[in-house]
C-alpha cells in the first residue's frame, strides 16, 4: 500500500479539519509534536554592489562584501511532547567596507574604504527545544557565535497559548545575548579599542487571530535594551579636521510594532502575504516597512511567491555623513545604517515538493530564491541634503533543500 | 489495576467504556464525565429534538439571514467542508433529506420524481457557509451530523478521557472505537469487526493501541427488493443507494477521520473505494458484496485473549 501525493493531501486536510475540532488536538499521537526527523541545508551567496568611483575617494577600491553561508538545520522528536533542533551556520565573507567619509571641497561627502580585503568567518550554533502542551507549546534556545574578533551568547525562552478553539494564540518570549568584541589589528589602528562587551536583552507578545477560514491577523510587540560597547570599531568619523572612532551612546532601546495579515484566495489557490513595521528607537530614529508576497501554487507540488517591500528610515539624532563642529556629547557616527533612506527590494522564491519513496520514505521541499535590494536617499520620502556613499545596494540568491524522514 | 467495562446506550447505538482502575466505583467519576458528554453530543445534533442545533439550522432554510452557529458547531461543519472537497462531493452532509424518499422498512422502491424531488434539496453547494453564518439556500433542506458525530463524541470521550488522567482504555460508541491508549503493560487491544453478512460473526480482528478504528457497511439499514439488497448509504449526487462494497474498517489517528473515510469509501464503491482509501495511506479492511476480504493490514489473528469490543 503506497499513499500518493493527493492521497496524503487529502488525508492532511480531513486530519486538519479534525484536529480544529475542540479537544481533539491533542488526540493519542496523532498530533505529536515534530512527528517525523527534519533536516535541512541552505546555501546563500550575498553580493553588495561596488560603491560607485565618483563617490569614492581616488585610488580606493569600491568592492564590498561577499558573503558565502552555509546553513544546516536538524530537527528530532523526543517522545510525544518533546523536540529538539539543532541549526549551524558557517559564513566566509571577503571584501571591504565603508570605513569613514570626507567632506570634498565643495562639501560632497567622498567614501574612504577600509584598506585590506577583510577575510573573515562566523560560526554559529543554536539548540533549541520544545515542550508542547495541550493548549500550546514552550520552547528554549540557547546558541554562540564566532568570529575571529567576536563572541556572542545568546539565549532566549518563549511561549505559546491557543485559546478560544485555537482561533485567537497569544505568545510571548524573552531573550539575552553577551557579546564579547575583541577588534582585530587594534594595535595597528589606534583608534580601535581592544576589547568591549555589549549586553541585550529583549522582550516581546504577540496575538493571532483567525478571522475566517481564509484569513488570519498577527499583531506583536517587541523591545530590545542594549548596553555597553555599541560603536562599530571598523568606522571612523571626520570630525573637524581630524578623523575619531566611531562613538555611539552606549545604551539603546528599541521598539517595533509588526502587523501581519494572510488571506488564502481559494479559487486561484494563492495566498496573499502583507506585512507592516514601525521600528522606533530612543536615538530618535523611526522606521516604516511594507512587504507584499504573493504565494501561488501550480499543480500541488510548485508555489512560486514573488513579493516586493518598501523600507524607509530616518536618521539617529548623532549622525552626520562628516562633520563640521564637535558634538558637544561626544558621539559621532557616519554609518550608513544610522542614515536616512529608502529602500525597495524585489524577491522572487520558487518552491517544489516531491517525494522519493526508495528505501524509506522520504518528503522533499526544495527552493531557489532571488532578491534584489536598493538603498538609495532618493527613495526616502523627505529630502535628504546629503547622501551617505556607503549605502548598499546587493543580490542574495539562496538555496535550500529540507527532507522529512 | 484491572479492567473494567462500562455499557451504556446513546446515539441510537450500544456503546462501551472499557477503563483500567483500582475498582469500579473508583471509575465511576470518569464513567459519568464521559457518558455526559455523549449524552451532551446527542442533544445538541439530535435530528429529533427542537432544543438541537440541528434543528435551529434546519429550521432557518430558506431563510435569508440564515443562522449564526457556535465555535465547536462552526469546526464541525468546517469538517464536512473539508470531506466534501475531499470525497469529489461524495461526503454531503445535506443529503439527509433523501431519508424522506427512501423508507427501507417499508420494502418498496421509490419513484425516480421522488427521489428527484428530495435530491433539489441536497447538495453541499446550496449551502452558504461565511463561518459563523450558515445559509441554507432552499426551503425544506435540512443539514444532518449524523454521519460524523459519533466518531466526533468517540474522540472527545477518549480525550476527556486521558486529560483525566487515563492511560489505559477504549471508547466504542456503537462500533465507532477510540483508543484512550493500550493495555498498561503496552499491548493493543483486539478489535472485532462484525461480519456484514453473518449476524454474531466476525470479519476480522485488529489490534488497536492508538488512534481509531470505524467502520461503514450496508448491514445496518437495507431492504431486499427482488432479490436486490438496497442499503442506507445514498449516493448524494444520483440519490441512490451505492453497492460494491459490503463493509470497510479503517484505522486513522482521528475516529472522526476513520469514520469519515470509511463512509466515502463505501460511496465510492468496490473498485474507486478502495483505491482511495489506500491513496489516503490509512490502513483498511474491506469486504465487497461477494463476501470477499481485501485489505491493507492482516486481518486475521487467532491467538487473541482478548476482545475489548465487537462490531
């Protein structure tokens, strides 16, 4: 006896519309936790645009980074209410970055690069568990990070809650992470410090409700408090003549509101995906982004999702492409990403399923995405009177393959 | 610990619990909280009382404004939704009115107008379902939960059961049968599957430690009419009784999603039904209207001490 693919459909849907009923979600082990053994593997390849020659001061290279990652994700059931994942990540990435800008004499700000071509790599590993409970599920994760100049813990717990049938899920969680900097070549420059430590902590609820079969609503909350060394020590600043490190406050706190809305358009089997965020920040900045995705299915086995977004933001309080006269607070910082701008992105995923019954069973899903993004100040909805060169413009194509054993 | 067993009728079925516990008036709590809870089941989706929900729906036919249903009703007819969809239309809870065509007590045929004029009543598509707003687009149609509510009350027992705290048992709800989980020491219980043909016999024996097993057959309600045995299950879109198969048992996680896929591979006939249900990846027993036994799981098994239950 073989099951085929619409046949499994079938079997998922009528086993769906079950488990919806009150009471019956939890129903023996039917509706266990990771029932099967997942595992997963993600190439991706991100390519930042050169930063223009005009913009670029003479005799600098305008490349800028490369990044190679490699992502492996696996994910076990422990018994009826217990699962355990584990993802690692490995990233190569090459090139230069925007290091400081000067004042040109008609005022254009020119990009300095960083000199080297910086050869790095990060090691990233997380473990991560769930417990599930009749009414939702407690997870908890704990993971390090490794570069060659830096360390970072991170940790986090959170919860889920269905209620009302499952038609309304609260959820929650808090996380921390300890990042431990140790700037490489600091004895060469002697702006860079030789070490620092950064603390966050974060914090956020959410609420999802189904309003009809076809669509549901998430709104959420999160905030994130960072402190300690919160400067970038590979920029600097020119600050009236001479050139100082990059000098930011040294605590943050960040708020974000994230709305997400899904209807599912039966009669041509797509799924719209919109999506809003406001970002605000007690550097005074505040930031708005809109995404629209688009999930189409062909024939029950292909879903092909092109969506688009529109980011814009201001500038923190501190930021200057270059300046003229000292702050008086000390704090200086022409990082591009603390500049305002706007920014459009293009995304085309492609998706496939299939199976491959030899040996044991075995559900595919494979996908191929490509994106295309753009910061430019003229996509900004104010005026801004001087561009930051550094912003950056890139292509992400990825790759990724996941098996259910 | 030993094993207690508990009868009791409701849904027009004899029914059991079988528990593990240190005596019977120790279960007697739990026996009670089940037992209500079928009991609350049959009132709410009586065809026969006012006071159900069934009747509030089937009296708002016709109507314009139709009728606004609770949240377990609303996943209820969410399932029958799916069903239809998933049976080519096959599993049509509005085909009830058929009923009133088809008497098999009274031996006799109906006429085809009759048939066809119950038939402009049924069909799933007829029905405006904007959850929690459902609308029956004609006068005189009428929904019917009868072919899936007792599976529905066999899970909701078996979950009570074991958010009670049970480890070990079985709920039979007239042959709908839920595991509440295997015998303490791990081993399945013995399911019987009563025979279509022979009264007391039994078709086939199932080992059943989690999820479900349901079954369908022609042997509940029929009538032979020149020689031609004519059964209660009535295809929705001819409004005839379907033939080929004379009994299927399938085992899934759910009794609803057991019950449900027994029911349209019976609709589906002896050569589409059971091609479905093993589509579908469910384990199944089968008999087709010549007596003869196809299935995906042994069906056999004499070595079995123990019977829970018999169809």
């Amino acid at each position: 006896m073989a099951a085929t693919k619409r046949g499994r459909r079938a079997l998922h849907a009528l086993s769906a519309g079950a488990a919806a009923l009150p009471g019956l979600a939890g129903n023996g082990f039917a509706e266990a936790p990771a029932e099967r053994v997942r595992a997963e593997y993600g190439w991706s390849n991100y390519s930042e645009d050169s930063v223009d020659s005009d913009s670029l001061i003479s005799g600098s290279e305008g490349d800028r980074y490369e990044i190679d990652m490699h992502q492996f994700s696996a994910s076990v059931p422990l018994g009826d209410r217990f699962d355990a994942a584990l993802d690692v990540s490995y990233e190569t990435m090459t090139g230069a970055s925007p290091w400081f800008i000067l004042p040109a004499a008609d005022g254009t700000p020119v990009q300095v690069m960083s000199g080297a071509t910086i050869e790095e790599e990060r090691t990233d590993l997380l473990l991560s568990g769930s417990y599930y409970l009749d009414r939702g599920k407690l997870s908890a994760g704990s993971g390090i990070s490794v570069e060659k100049d830096y360390t970072a813990l991170n940790g986090n717990v959170a919860g889920e809650w269905h209620l009302n049938d499952k038609l309304t899920t609260l959820s929650g969680g808090l996380g921390f992470s300890f990042d431990d900097i140790e700037p490489t070549d600091s004895n060469l420059f002697l702006l860079r410090p030789e070490h620092g430590e950064k603390n966050s902590q974060s914090l956020f609820f959410g609420v999802a409700q189904v309003i009809d079969r076809f669509s549901v609503i998430q709104t959420s909350l999160a905030f994130q408090r960072s402190k300690g060394y919160l400067d970038d020590p590979y920029k600097q600043v020119f600050v009236a003549g001479s050139v100082l490190a990059d000098s930011r406050p040294d605590a943050r706190l960040q708020g974000a509101w994230l709305t997400r809305y899904r209807r599912h358009f039966a009669p041509v089997e797509g799924t719209l995906h919109a999506d809003y965020r406001f970002a605000v920040d007690d550097w005074s900045m505040t930031a708005h982004s809109f995404e629209l995705a688009w999930y189409q299915s062909f024939f029950d086995f292909v879903r092909v999702v092109p969506s688009f977004r529109y980011y814009t933001q201001s500038q923190t309080n501190f930021y200057a492409p270059y300046y003229l006269v000292p702050r008086s607070d000390g704090h200086h910082s022409n990082d591009y990403r603390l500049s305002p701008y706007g920014a459009i992105s293009w995304k085309v995923k492609a998706e496939t399923d299939f199976h491959t019954p030899w040996i044991r069973p075995i559900d595919w899903k494979a996908n191929l995405t490509w994106e295309r993004y753009r910061s430019d100040t003229d996509l900004a909805p104010v005026d801004v009177s001087i561009e930051n060169p550094g912003l950056v413009s890139f292509n992400l194509l990825t790759f990724g393959l996941k098996a259910l054993f | 610990m030993q094993s207690f067993s508990f009868a009791f009728r409701a849904m027009g079925s004899p029914c059991e619990l079988r528990l593990y516990g240190s005596s019977r008036e120790a279960l007697a709590p739990l026996v009670a909280l089940a037992t209500d809870e079928v009991t609350r089941l049959e009132r709410k989706y009586s065809r026969y009382r006012d006071d159900s929900v069934t009747s509030e729906i089937n009296r708002s036919a016709g109507k314009r404004c139709g009728v606004v249903v609770d949240a377990e009703t609303a996943a209820l007819i969410d399932y029958a939704d799916i069903a239809h969809r998933q049976s080519d239309g096959l599993f049509d809870i509005t085909s009830g009115v058929l009923r009133e065509a088809w008497d098999f007590k009274s031996g006799r045929l109906p006429s085809e107008i009759q048939v066809q004029r119950a038939l402009a009543r049924v069909g799933w598509g007829k029905v405006n379902w904007d959850r929690p707003r459902l609308q029956l687009s004609e006068p005189g149609m009428e929904l019917d939960f009868g072919g899936y509510v007792k599976e529905y009350a066999a899970d909701r027992v078996a979950a009570l059961c074991r958010a009670e705290g049970a480890r070990s048992g079985i709920v039979d709800l007239g042959g709908d049968l839920c595991a509440i989980g295997p015998h303490p020491d791990g081993r399945p219980w013995q399911v019987g599957v009563r025979h279509p043909r022979r009264n007391g016999e039994v078709m086939a024996r199932l080992p059943l430690a989690y999820g479900a097993i349901a079954s369908s057959g022609d042997y509940e309600r029929f009538m032979l009419v020149d020689g031609v045995r004519y059964a209660h299950i009535l295809d929705p879109l001819t409004g005839w009784p379907v033939s080929g198969l004379a009994c299927v048992s399938v085992w899934a996680p759910h009794c609803l999603v057991a019950g449900t896929s027994s029911t349209i591979a019976m609709l589906k006939g002896a050569k589409e039904g059971p091609r479905w249900l093993d589509n579908l990846g469910l384990a199944s027993v089968r008999m087709d209207s010549f007596g003869r036994l196809s299935g995906s799981v042994h069906a056999g098994g004499d070595s079995l001490e123990e019977s829970a239950c018999s169809i």
